[in-house]
C-alpha cells in the first residue's frame, strides 16, 4: 500500500511539474491581414521555447515559413494555427510567407 501511495505521488508531482513548466510558456501573438504579418516583428525571451499563435484574417492561404526557426505552417483562409519554437539563443530569426514572399517579419530574441 505504501508503495503504491508513493507511486501515485510521484506521478502526480511530474504531472503538476509539466503542466506548471506548460502554463509559463510564452504565446506570441500574429496576425495576417492585408497580406502583411501585424506586427511585423514580434519579442521572445532567450533559452526558453514559445508558441506563435497565428490568424489568418485574408480570404487566402498562407505558409508561415522560416529557415532560421525551422518551422513552415499552412494557415488556411480566416482560420488560425501555432506553432511551437524550441529554445533560442538571443538574435534575430526572420520569418516570411512563403505564397507571397514580400511579407515579412522578424522574432527578436532577447
């Protein structure tokens, strides 16, 4: 019994652990609206991953792409989507739209 307690315990204490670790991540806002990124350059903290949540507000698709995050992400039309980032060192990582590369944007790394 003693074991099992002990068990139960421990498998809670790593669920409370990730689901903690979970809430303090950060979720970064984007927007797609007029064939451009809003805002056009978004702040992430260093050494610790985060989310972008994207929203396609154009009546056509767009790939969220980047070769320095190594994330490409269709985003149907007035829909939305995320994106997980793992930890980055501080720098500037450009993004873009791969259907119309003349939208781009940048997350700062600080």
């Amino acid at each position: 019994m003693l074991k099992t307690c002990m068990l139960v315990a421990a498998v809670m204490s790593c669920c409370l652990t990730s689901s903690a670790a979970r809430a303090q991540d950060t979720t970064l806002s984007l927007a797609i609206q007029g064939g451009r990124f809003q805002p056009a350059e978004l702040r992430a903290p260093a050494n610790k991953p985060f989310t972008i949540s994207i929203k396609n507000g154009d009546a056509k698709p767009v790939e969220f792409e980047s070769v320095s995050l190594r994330v490409e992400k269709v985003i149907a039309p007035r829909s939305q989507g995320t994106v997980r980032i793992r930890a980055l060192s501080p720098g500037r990582y450009e993004f873009f739209d791969d259907f119309n590369q003349s939208n781009r944007g940048a997350v700062v790394v600080q």
